[in-house]
C-alpha cells in the first residue's frame, strides 16, 4: 500500500479535528455535504485524494473557509 503524501496526512488530521471539535459525526458531515460517511472515513485516514469541488462542499458543511482545512 503506498503511503499518503504529508500534504494528504495532515489534511486528514485537521479535517478530523474540526468535524470533532463541532460535534459533528461522519454520517452527518457527509449528510451536509452531500457525499457518502464512507468517504469522509477514507478522507480523515488520508486513504483518499479530495477534488476541490469535494473540498469546497465539505468545508461549507463545517461552516469555514477551505484554507482553514489546509493551514
């Protein structure tokens, strides 16, 4: 299995720490984003590569701006 580049882990970490920090469970972030609660799991263990469209959905859910989730 290849490991996921640096930029991927620390996506996934920080996507995990905001969900958590709004008390937000997968199933209901991929609910408000409309994507599978799946994918939010293989996105938060960087298993995943996320297009900007996916981005832009996911940080709309969480209510911040998508360079929150990359800083």
């Amino acid at each position: 299995m290849k490991v996921p580049s640096k930029v991927l882990q620390q996506f996934a970490k920080r996507l995990r720490e905001m969900r958590a920090a709004k008390g937000i469970s997968q199933e209901k972030l991929g609910a408000l984003a409309g994507v599978h609660r799946t994918y939010i799991g293989m996105l938060e263990r960087a298993e995943k590569n996320i297009t900007l469209g996916n981005m832009e959905r996911i940080a709309k859910a969480l209510g911040v701006r998508i360079r929150d989730l990359v800083d």
